[in-house]
C-alpha cells in the first residue's frame, strides 16, 4: 500500500468508518420500515373510522371499514401484506387489481384501486413512505461503495436552479467533501437547468452563461480538487434551452444553426433573429433546494 501512496492505518481506518456508516444506515432503514399491513391499520384508523369533526362534518366508513379491510386480507395482504410499502412496485398491485377482474369482479377492482391509491396518498402526506433523498441516504451509499470494494460514487447534479443562491453552491460544496472523507472518490455530473414544456418549472428562465460558469468556479474552489466535476457546458445548454422553450422559430433557426456548420457562434447568430422565450412569473413552488 505505502507503495501506491496509502497509508495503511488510515486505509483501515476509512473502512472501519464506512462499515460504521453502513451499519447505521441499514439500522435506520430497517427502523422505518413499514409493511404494507401496518400502513393499513394506521390509514384505516385514521381514515376510515366513523367520526364527526368539530365543523360537524360526518367523515370516514359508515361500516367503519370493514369491507374494504375484508378485502385486502382476501386480495392484498396474502400477496404484499408483509413487504415493505418502499418497495413494493406498482406492477404487482396491477397484478393483484388484474386478478380481481379476471373473476369477473370489475366493480370490486375499482373499489380496491381507489383504496389503495388513497392509502398510499395518506403515507405519502405523512413522509411514512420517503421519497426525498436525505444526506444519510448518499452518505451510505458512499460507504458501501467503500465497504464493496467499488471505485467511484457518482451524483447528477443541477445548476441554475430558480431561486438558487450562492450559499446552496457552498452547501453542496461541503456536502461534497463529507462524502469524499467516506466513499473512494466522488464525482458529480453537473448539468446547468434547462426548463422543459410540461414540467413543473415550465416557461422558467436560464441563467446567463456567465453566471453558470461562476457558480462552476465557486464550486471548484470549494471541493478544491477533492471532487471530480464534469459539467455540461453552459453554453449548450443554452441552446437546449432555446430549443425547449422555442416553437416553430427556433426549429427554423436550428436549420439555419446547422447549415451554416453548428458552431456555438451559428447557433447564437441564428438565435438572435428569432425572439426570447417568454418566463413565466416565479411563484413560491419554483424555489428548490439543491444540496441534498
């Protein structure tokens, strides 16, 4: 080892901390879990129990719940009751649904599909099911890439965000290095946000080139050199954007763009002939935050 450049006692050291994490994340995941049966009885509870709320609103099951939870004992928890709902597949509850129907029983299919969306639209109101990815969730990743004997942990990233400050390019930045102190090496792809039509953030701006190669430099500065970075280039994702956010002008301009040889410099002259894409006024969804 000392040959290559690595100290072997801290090289054992880096190990025993990965395991450490590993272990710790695998203690927090299996304290989350939750099967598909106990995400019933706490939805069922909750929701289905006849109440009256205090505006005087009758709400819940007149039967308290008792067909629908006589037919997930029959249909659902033979099959799934026992898996975690995190990963249990959407096309094995359209296996289950596809049963029913093949015994001629469409009505009770639909009953047990609208059932489980609203269960699931519950858990998900609650965080029960996660769907965001936390730090703890990279920081394990990274150390069973070191426990696994695998090379490189490798992120995708966005710069450009709406809202986005300097303060979140120096968040990721730390972030970065913590998860290099764990995983062999690290590597973050960074592509600078494009907004697509019928996307949430469609008809959002893109942010100046030259800011976007700023916030690239920051972000260097910062890892400095401990992260591997491999941006897409700004500029192209300028004209991406131009693309994406275009109609019928900007296909002409691509025409034009790739006669004339499809050099940035063509790409740029031809958009310039062809007007803006209208942003749309920002709101309160379109701030989001990019360290994870």
């Amino acid at each position: 080892m000392r040959r290559h450049g690595i100290d072997p006692r801290a090289h054992r050291e880096e190990q025993i901390q990965a395991r450490r994490i590993a272990a710790e994340a695998a203690r927090l995941a299996e304290q989350n879990r939750i099967t598909l049966r106990a995400l019933f009885d706490r939805w069922a509870t909750t929701e289905l129990q006849p109440r009256i709320r205090t505006d005087g609103k009758r709400v819940g099951r007149k039967d308290g719940g008792k067909f629908t939870r006589d037919q997930f004992a029959r249909r659902v928890f033979p099959v799934l009751g026992d898996e975690s709902v995190e990963t249990i597949k959407k096309a094995e509850l359209l296996a289950i649904l596809d049963s029913v129907k093949a015994e001629g029983k469409a009505r009770t299919a639909n009953v047990v599909f609208t059932d489980l969306k609203q269960m699931f639209r519950f858990a998900l109101a609650r965080d029960i099911i996660q769907r965001k990815t936390k730090e703890r969730h990279l920081l394990a990743a990274a150390a069973l890439c070191r426990a696994h004997g695998l090379t490189q942990l490798k992120l995708y990233m966005m710069l450009g965000l709406p809202g986005e400050t300097e303060a979140d390019i120096d968040e990721l930045g730390r972030f970065s290095l913590e998860l290099a102190r764990v995983a062999p090496r690290v590597a973050l792809g960074i592509a600078p946000f494009v907004a697509k039509r019928n996307t949430p953030l469609d008809g959002s701006g893109f942010e100046a080139i030259e800011v976007i190669d700023a916030k690239l430099a920051r972000l260097r500065a910062a890892v400095r050199g401990r992260v591997t970075l491999r941006p897409t280039s700004p500029k192209w994702a300028w004209v991406e954007y131009r693309l994406a956010q275009g109609g019928f002008e900007a296909g002409r301009a691509a025409a034009v763009a790739a006669r004339a040889g499809g050099r940035f410099s063509d790409w740029k002259a031809a958009f310039a002939e062809v007007p803006e894409p209208a942003v749309a006024p920002a709101t309160r969804h379109d701030r989001l935050p990019l360290a994870l």
